[in-house]
C-alpha cells in the first residue's frame, strides 16, 4: 500500500459525505489533468524524441535519439522476460506511437492484517499514471500478470513501451516537468510492484487524502460485494493549499 497515506477515523454519515464530496472532487481534477495532458500534446511527439527509431510520417535524424533509445531499452529490458516473458530486445522503427496522452487514477493493493491473503484495489483521488495511448490499459496489463486475461504478447509489449515513453521523455525534456509543476501536479518517477517494477510516470494534486482503518473498508467492502475502495480527499485541508508561485517569491525575500 502507499506508505505515506494517512489514517482517520469515520462514522456512516461522515463517510457518505465524504465520499460523495470526493467523487466531485476527483471527478473535476480528472478533467483538469486531462485539459492540460491535451494542450501540451504538441511538446510529446515521439519523433522528436526518438527519429528514426520509431516509425512516422516523416522519417529523420534527430540529436540524442541514440541515447533516448538506449534509455527506453535498458528500462524495457528490465522488466520484459520477468514478469511480462517477452522478448528482450526491441526491433526498430517500434510501431508508431500516437501523442496522445492519457491519465488512469493511480490504484495500489491493500492488504489487511485480519485478511493478509486478501487484495483490497485502493483507487487514489488526486493522481494519475501517465501513458501514451494504448488498447491494453495498465488495468488489463495486471489482469494478464495475474492470470485473470489471456496473455496478448504484442498487447503487453505495446502497453510496457506506451508507459515508458513518458519517463524517458520527462527524463529528458526536464523543463516539461517543471511545467506541469507550476501547473501545482507533483511530477513522479515510481515504479509498479505488481508489474515487476515497471516505472511509470504520475502527476498527483497538491491534496491531501486519506484513509479508514482496516477494519472500516473491509466493512464496505463486504457490503458492496467488490473489494476495492477509493481514498478519501481531505475536506479540512483544502484550505491550507499552498501556491508554488507564493512560495517561491517568499523565498527570494
């Protein structure tokens, strides 16, 4: 589970009110995200960072796709035999790879000490793994792993490539990262347990959330019949936002 989530305690009636306030929230910063994914579209062509590497419309050299490229083959190396049992190398020009963006809430397990074999989905509220457009989300990905979906090797392939593509890219583009920055989004490198240490990139709202005991989840849980829960967004906390563009000027002086 995510280690730095905070724990409170809630009664029926404020959980239902949280949550309820939470969906809107989460549901409005989603399209937020989203709008911004969609109007920096332009500064993520895959061309720009790879050339000839990966096949387009216009096929040209382009400065430091040998290194771009080695990057995006080491990390594919290192997950593709184990746990995803493809091959290792990448043949070139890669399939074309589309520029456009896509933001899936960040999920993680949870597991209890009363039911340590037992998988709670927590689905955070306020941040999103970054990937490339695929048909095979990081959802199915998983659910391929865990023997819920026929493996599709070329599908597994393209999501793994498809989710690389952004680290490789705020890696070397460090100034579009600090522009998602200004934009208040925390800007991460983290790598997915569950898919054998797959680094991905996720954005993530300056709010705090948090969530119920153990015991409190199960009990929703049980009651829905789908073991999976949402964090909760933090209703005091919103007032205590910071703003990055204050501080840094407070800094100066």
């Amino acid at each position: 589970m995510d280690p730095e989530i905070e724990r409170k305690s809630l009664d029926n009636q404020e959980f239902l009110k949280l949550r309820g306030a939470t969906e809107k929230i989460s549901a409005e910063l989603s399209k937020r995200v989203k709008r911004h994914l969609n109007v920096l579209r332009p500064l993520f062509v895959p061309r720009k960072l790879l050339g000839t590497y990966v096949r387009s419309g216009t096929m040209e050299e382009v400065p430091g796709s040998d290194k771009a490229f080695a990057e995006l083959q080491e990390r594919y190396t290192s997950v593709a035999q184990k746990p995803f049992g493809l091959p290792s190398k990448l043949k070139t020009p890669l399939a074309p790879i589309p520029n456009q963006l896509e933001a899936a809430a960040f999920q993680y397990s949870l597991h209890s000490e009363a039911s340590p074999d037992k998988a709670i989905t927590i689905t955070t509220a306020a941040k999103w793994v970054i990937s490339f457009h695929s048909d095979c989300s990081l959802g199915r990905l998983k659910a391929m792993l865990a023997g819920k979906e026929p493996k599709q090797p070329e599908d597994m392939k393209q999501a793994v490539i498809h989710h690389l593509f952004p680290v490789i890219f705020f890696h070397r583009f460090t100034d579009i990262g600090g522009l998602l920055e200004d934009l208040r989004y925390v800007v991460r490198t983290e790598e997915i347990a569950e898919l054998g240490g797959l680094p991905v990139v996720t954005l993530e709202a300056p709010l705090k959330t948090f969530l119920p005991p153990d015991d409190f989840i199960e009990q929703i849980t049980q009651l829905s019949g789908i073991p999976a829960f949402q964090e909760i967004i933090d209703l005091e906390a919103i007032d205590s936002l910071m703003d990055p563009l204050r501080e840094s000027i407070k800094g100066l002086v």
